[in-house]
C-alpha cells in the first residue's frame, strides 16, 4: 500500500479549511485515511503539525505531496525560531 501525506479538504463553500492526512494513494481526497497528523488554516496561515507522527509515517515510507511538504518546511522553520532563546 502506497501511503501519502496530502491534504484533505474541510470547512465551507469558499471558507476552506484543510486536515493533513496520511491515506492510502488510491482513496480519493477527502475520503478515507489512515490518521490525521496535523491541521492548516489558509486564512489565518496556521499550520499545526504533530511532528512524532509525522517522522513515523515517513519512517515507514510515506511521501509528502508538494504541498504539504512545504508546509511543513514553514512549520518547522517556525518552531526552530520560536525556540531560539
């Protein structure tokens, strides 16, 4: 089983609001997945991710669509600011 880190779409007609997912390649966007590893409010640009699941589902083998890896590249560069005394 192929298994991706993708984005599925959430929220209202032109409110959107996405889950960040690990599913299957072949179920469809927003059907069904495995977990959700994380949350991004295009609004607002928030991006909450939870890191230790992420790592674990790229250890077994998944892939970040573009997207999402970009996100997470924000997320991360984020957290390692915030961190810095």
């Amino acid at each position: 089983m192929a298994v991706k880190i993708r984005l599925a779409r959430m929220g209202s007609k032109k409110r959107p609001y996405y889950r960040i997912v690990a599913a299957d390649a072949r179920c469809p966007r927003d059907g069904r997945f495995l977990e959700r590893v994380g949350t991004y409010d295009p609004h607002g640009e928030t991006v909450v991710i939870n890191e230790a699941r992420i790592s674990y589902w790229q250890g077994v083998g998944a892939h970040p669509t573009i997207t999402v890896a970009r996100l997470l590249r924000k997320a991360r560069k984020a957290t390692a600011v915030a961190a810095k005394p």
